[in-house]
C-alpha cells in the first residue's frame, strides 16, 4: 500500500506558533475544525467521546472508546488519531478511524472518525498544489480529501460507502492537482471515518499536503484562465 508522508517539520520549517507576522500577504486563514471522535454502542444505546484542535498551527490528538453493554452484550473499541498543521503557506493532515465491534443482542458496532477543515481566502492569484492518498475499505467506511472555492470543487478525492467505490487513491505528481487559485474564499476539508459491527478491524485514512508558496504576483497575466488548472 502507498502512502504519502509528510514532515510537518520540515514544510513548517521548525515553526509550531501562528502568529500575525507569520501570515502570508496573500493568504488569511480565516477558520478552523479538527477533531478526533471514537464511539462504541449496540441496541442499548451508543457511547462516544471525541476531542478537538482549539486554533490553527500543530494539532496531534488521539482518542480510544471502548464500551460493551451489560444488557445487550453488544460493543466494540472505536479509534481515532490525527496529525496536521494550518499555516498560511501549507495545510497538511494524516488522520485516520478504526473500528472494532460487533456482537450482543441487536446490533452492536464501534467507530472511529478523524476530520479536519480549514477555511482561508486568497486575495490575489496564488498557485497552489494538492497531494496525497485515502483508503477505505469495503463495509460502512469512507476517506475524502476536497477543495472547494467561490465556483465550486476544485479538488475532489473520496470513496466509501457514500460512492460504492473502496480501496485507496493516490494523488501525487501527475496525478495530484495544481493551479492558481484566484482571489475569493476557499474550504480544504478530509475525513476518515470506519466503523464496523462484525469485530473486522477496518480503518480508513487521508493523508495530504495543500502547499501555497510565495505570492504568485508573476501570473497575474493568467487571471482570464479558469479558476483552477488540473494537471493529471
């Protein structure tokens, strides 16, 4: 299985602190959810617990849920990780879900859900490029990683149970996205999410870099292309 790992070190250049003078003349970040949510049930109820980035910069968080109902029988353990970074310049993101249940009378089933959106607004043409890689597999799982702006996607990887396709993607090089992004307001969101009711194990993942490098003040002369260049 490929993956794509991403230092965040390394594209962050050591710096774990936003600050105002870190943000990009062309780039304003402007919101932020990231969370990781485990949970665990069957025919009594279900159980969860889940926890959240409180602002931009690094966010590393993991939750394990575990719960098995003294009536039906039924439960699992759900899990969650995430690892990503929002900076004016990079929005990277490793998140995945898990889940282990099944059993008891009814159905019972476990979770795990790791998500992240970012909002920003570039307010002069800026090129930008979009990598990475998502699984899910076959059963009540799903992973995207997409890109909207003010005409709509731009960038768009998912499968799961909401499409009927599973497996994983890899977009990277040829296959990953690029362009210009001109001026208006724009949304990166992923999820991984698996949950499970026959103690299978399944996990999905995402696993991405938005890169936005230097303002992109030399392609001014490219505003009357459309929003955005897919290169595949």
């Amino acid at each position: 299985m490929s993956r794509l790992h991403v230092n965040v070190g390394w594209l962050l250049g050591g710096a774990l602190v936003l600050t105002p003078a870190m943000a990009k003349s062309d780039v304003l970040l402007t919101g932020q959810t990231r969370s990781v949510r485990a949970s665990a049930g069957d025919a009594s109820g279900t159980m969860s617990d889940s926890k959240s980035a409180s602002g931009f910069g690094c966010y590393d968080d993991s939750i394990t849920f575990s719960y098995t109902s003294t009536q039906f029988g039924g439960g699992g353990t759900g899990m969650a990780l995430q690892t990503s970074a929002i900076y004016p310049w990079v929005i990277t993101g490793d998140g995945t879900g898990t889940g282990n249940g099944g059993a008891g009378v009814g159905t019972g089933f476990a979770g795990g859900t790791s998500y992240l959106q970012a909002t920003f607004t570039v307010t002069s043409p800026t090129a930008y490029s979009l990598e990475g890689f998502i699984s899910a597999p076959t059963g009540f799982n799903r992973a995207s990683v997409i890109l909207t702006g003010p005409s709509g996607e731009i960038a768009k990887e998912e499968i799961g149970e909401f499409t009927g396709s599973f497996g994983s993607v890899l977009f990277t090089g040829l296959q990953g996205f690029s362009g210009i992004l001109l001026p208006g307001d724009y949304t990166i969101t992923a999820e991984a999410s698996a949950n499970d009711d026959s103690f299978a194990g399944p996990q999905a993942l995402f696993d991405f870099s938005l890169i936005v490098p230097e303002p992109a003040s030399s392609l001014l002369a490219l505003v009357s292309f459309p929003l955005v260049l897919r290169l595949k």
